[in-house]
C-alpha cells in the first residue's frame, strides 16, 4: 500500500532540494576561500597571529583572526592591520574572494609587488597596503576596481605607472599615494575621478606646472588637497579656488611661484594652509583675511612682502601663524595680538623687519 505524505512534508522536501545546490556551493566556496588563506599563510613568514588559519579549522573560518564573513559564511573583510606580518602578496588568492568588499594589511612588513591580478576582487571598496614597502610600478589592473571608495597605498616603495593606462574611478573618496618613489606628472586619472574628498600625493617626485585648468575643474568634493614636498612648479592654477569645499590646502615644499590671487578668498570652508618653502612673492592677498575658519596659516620660506594688514585680526579662529623667512615690512600689525587663541607666532628673520614697537600692553592669551 503505498505511504501518504502529507503536503507540508512534501513542501519542505522541495524547497530543501532546491536550495541544496546553493547550500553546496556555499560550502564549496567557503572551503576555497579558507585554502587560499591558508596557502598565503604558508607563504609568509611565521606569525603566532595566524594559528587561527588551518585547514583543520575550516568549519570556523569566520572566527578566524581578521577575518569577518557576510551572512551567506564568505570572506567580506581581512584585516590584518598591524600583525607583524611579512611577506608578499603574490600568494595571495586574488580569484577566490568573489564577496571581498575590505582588504587592510597596513602597517605590517609586506614587500614586492602588487599583482595585476588584484583586479579580481571586483567587489572591494575598502584597499589599504599603506605603511608596508611594496615596490615597483603600481599596476594599472587596481583602477579596474570600479566600486572601490577608499584606496590608501601611501608609505611604501612605489613606482609610477603609465598613468595613462588607469581608468577613472568613479566611486573614489579618498586617494593616498603619499610617501612613495612616484616621479611622473599629475596622473591623468584622478582629475576624472570626481567622487574624490581626500587627495594626497604628498613627498614623491611628482612635477610639472599644473597649468591646465581641467586638473581641479571636476573635483568639486575635495576637501583635503596635499601635494606637499613634491617639483611641482608655476602659480597656483585659479581651479584650486573654486574647491569650496577645501578644509585642508597643503603645498609646502614645492617649487610655486608667482602672487596668490586674491580669489583665495572663495575657499570659504578652509582651516589649514600650508604655502611654505616655495617661490611665492608679493603681498599677501587681502581676501585671505576673509577665510574666518582658518586655523593654520604657515607662509615660511617664501619672498612674500609688503605690510601685514591689521586685518590679520579677523582671522579669529587662528592657532598658528607663520611668517618667517619673508621680506614683510611696514609698520607692525598690533591688532595680531587679538588674535586670542593664537598659540603659535614665528616673525624670525624677515628681511627687511617691521617698523614699530610692540605695545608693552598687549596680552596674548593661550588655551591649554
């Protein structure tokens, strides 16, 4: 007599069956997922940081050090930042992480280059190998990498591609290529990556004049610009003052040269500016004494001239103020001394000093 199975058996059969090839996939994914960490463990020198990583613990891969997986159990973040680890990076299983959106081994010893075969992790949206010495060119492969928002490959030993070859990369926020060997000029790229807040190119080899105006046209988020000890050289390029939402400028130690113009002033939103140790000559520009937000203005080491206006006092937030190694004159700007929060002042070797007497009165008063 044949066996009646009621239909709510029935169902949940089915929807097993159905979901079996999935749940095996799953499984068969994780599995490759936790043998490609391991080969890369094993490519690496020893560390007690990883004894997590074993092919006898596969079951709890998502409990493995650094390792956080999405609700499906597959790797979505390996953080490893400052393990101690060193190596390479060449071991490391760029095909068997489909769900990868976060990849941070800053702050360890890695060196060697990093693979084309970075593009792989088409899902990343997180990148950082700073403060490691990877070296060679920087692979073209890592702009294929649409979704990602967050690269950081400053403090290593880089190379400069052929910028040429890099795609625009629309979802990027923030750029860290500081602290490398990078010698070319503006990479091409960047100026058509308008998603960028946060640029930094700061103490490489980078040169040129910057005199096309399309370099900044487009990267109307910028709020943190830093392209300090590099050759760049010319006068700052008029697209750097429609950046209105610049919080920091940084080009300390480069090569500029000329007036700044007074459309300074249009950079509302700006709290720090480094111009030190550059060309720059003339006076200082009297919409900079608009910028009510600033905080940090450094202009050491450059032929600014002419009298310091005693506008200078409206610049109320200021904390630092630097004008050494300059050629200013004229009579002394009393009203700086109301500045009340000022806690750094440098006048020191100014060619020709200012005329005047500082007030026996005035009080300078400093928060702790």
């Amino acid at each position: 007599m044949a066996q009646y199975i009621k239909p709510h058996h029935l169902f949940h059969s089915v929807l097993f069956l159905s979901l079996l090839p999935s749940i095996l996939t799953t499984l068969a994914e994780t599995r490759r997922e936790g043998e490609a960490l391991v080969k890369w463990k094993n490519s690496l020198a020893p560390s007690s940081f990883l004894d997590t990583w074993s092919l006898t613990n596969l079951d709890d891969l998502c409990n493995w050090t650094g390792i956080t997986c999405n609700s499906a159990g597959s790797v979505s973040e390996i953080n490893l930042k400052q393990k101690q680890l060193s190596g390479t990076i060449s071991e490391f299983g760029f095909t068997s992480f489909p769900n990868l959106n976060n990849l941070n081994i800053a702050r360890n010893n890695f060196y060697g280059p990093i693979p084309p075969a970075i593009k792989n992790l088409t899902q990343l949206q997180y990148l950082d190998l700073s403060f490691n010495h990877l070296n060679g060119s920087i692979p073209y492969q890592v702009s294929h990498l649409q979704k990602l928002q967050i690269l950081h490959l400053s403090h290593n030993e880089l190379q400069a591609p052929n910028w040429s070859n890099f795609s625009s990369m629309p979802f990027l926020r923030i750029l860290g290529l500081g602290s490398n060997n990078l010698e070319s000029e503006f990479p091409e790229f960047i100026s058509n990556s308008h998603g960028l807040t946060f640029l930094d190119l700061s103490f490489n080899k980078f040169t040129g004049d910057l005199v096309h105006e399309s370099i900044f046209t487009d990267l109307r988020n910028l709020e943190n610009l830093h392209l300090a000890k590099n050759y760049f050289e010319g006068p700052i390029l008029p697209s750097i003052f429609k950046l209105s939402n610049l919080k920091i400028l940084e080009l300390s130690g480069n090569k500029f040269s000329g007036s700044i113009s007074n459309y300074i002033g249009l950079l509302s939103e700006l709290e720090t500016l480094y111009l030190d140790f550059n060309f720059f000559e003339g006076p200082i520009p009297p919409n900079i004494f608009n910028l009510s937000k600033l905080k940090i203005l450094e202009l050491t080491g450059n032929n600014f001239s002419g009298p310091v206006s005693n506008d200078i006092s409206l610049l109320s937030e200021l904390e630092n103020l630097n004008l050494a190694l300059n050629s200013f004159d004229g009579p002394f700007p009393s009203n700086m001394f109301n500045l009340t929060i000022l806690r750094h002042l440098n006048l020191y070797g100014n060619k020709n000093l200012f005329k005047g007497s500082i007030p026996l009165d005035i009080k300078i008063s400093h928060k702790d």
